[in-house]
C-alpha cells in the first residue's frame, strides 16, 4: 500500500474526509502541520495519526524546516504528499524531493482566485461560478498543472458561508477519489 503523508494548517475536515474515505487505498501515516493550536491535531488523535508538528519560526530558513521535514517523511516511508489547508509556500527543497508526488486542493476554479480566501474572493467579486480545484504543487502559488475541477454555480441567495459549506462538501467527495486515480492509475 502507497505511504502518504497530508499536510494541514487548519480545522482539517479534509483530512477527515480522506481519513473517513472507503475508497482511498492508501496509508496515512504522518500529518504535518505548522500550527500548534490547529484543530485539524485532535482529528489526527482521533484516527490515530501520528503528527509531525513545527513553528516555521524556530527555523532560520524555509530549507531547515524542510529538510527537517524530510527526514520525518523518510523516516516513515512516506511517497505522497497531500495538502490539505496548508497555507504555506512549498519550498525548492521538498519540491525537489518529492517531485510529482505534492497534490493540493484549492477552493476555486484556478487559474482564478489564487492565494488565501479563494471563497471570499470568488464572493465578493460577484462570480456566478466558482468550484474546486485539485492540481500539483509547483514553486508559483495553486500554479500548478491541474489534475481535476468540480464548479459549482453561485446562487443569488448564497452568503459566503452557504458558498463555503457547498464548496467543501464537494472537496471532501473531489479528494479522495482523485488521489485514488492519481495513486492506481
Ligand atoms: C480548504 O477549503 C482548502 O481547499 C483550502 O483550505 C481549506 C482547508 O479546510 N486550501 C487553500 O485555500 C489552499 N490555497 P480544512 O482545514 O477544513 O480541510
């Protein structure tokens, strides 16, 4: 079976949605997450994954971190990388590593609405479609080659928190089975 690891910042309903899959083939077998009080660290408890936590600032450079990083991922035999609400830049260094191996998802229709709040920003400039995104990491920010989309319509009635919970009940479905195409194609 693959050895996966997901990488998170957040409140992690996307690792819980790969956790809870029943398609996914795969092991998850290390989180990574650069904050200490992100909720997304009791869901590893709870499935019984162990966590690789790190304060990007006890590191003089991106590459330290990283490379600390990388060991942790060896360390497990870990192939894959799944981001999921990791909201730093990966750098040069696990690029490198890991090259083809870093999946992200990303709540819009990228190219549109990079970067953070990609909801927010889909919201607030009145688009009449948004969606989700599923690609490959590259050095740019949610520039990398696309892998899968789902769009979704923006409803003259959505607030941004209905626009939200549309949106991630259709990641939590996208991820785990394009990772699964991805894994055993
Ligand atoms: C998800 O909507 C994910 O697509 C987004 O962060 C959220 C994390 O939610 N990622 C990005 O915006 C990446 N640029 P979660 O912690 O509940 O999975």
């Amino acid at each position: 079976k693959v050895k996966a690891a997901v990488f998170a910042s957040g409140t992690g309903s996307n690792f819980a949605a790969i956790m809870e899959s029943e398609e996914l083939d795969c092991d998850i077998v290390l989180l990574v997450c650069d904050k200490q009080e992100a909720s997304v660290l009791e869901k590893a408890e709870k499935y019984n994954v162990p966590a690789f936590v790190f304060n990007p600032k006890d590191f003089s450079s991106k590459a330290d971190y990283e490379n600390e990083i990388i060991a942790k991922l060896q360390e497990a035999g870990v192939t894959w990388i799944f981001l999921a609400g990791y909201m730093r830049i990966v750098g040069p260094t696990l690029l490198q590593t890991f090259d083809r191996k870093i999946v992200n998802i990303h709540p819009s229709l990228l190219p549109a609405f990079p970067g953070v709040d990609a909801i927010g920003q889909a919201y607030k400039a009145g688009a009449k479609t948004t969606g989700v995104t599923v690609h490959f990491i590259d050095a740019g920010i949610d520039t990398g080659p696309i892998i899968a989309q789902e769009s979704l319509d923006i409803h003259s009635d959505d607030t941004e928190e209905t626009l939200k919970q549309r949106i991630q009940k259709i990641e939590h479905e996208l991820y785990p089975r394009v990772i699964n195409q991805l894994l055993y194609r």
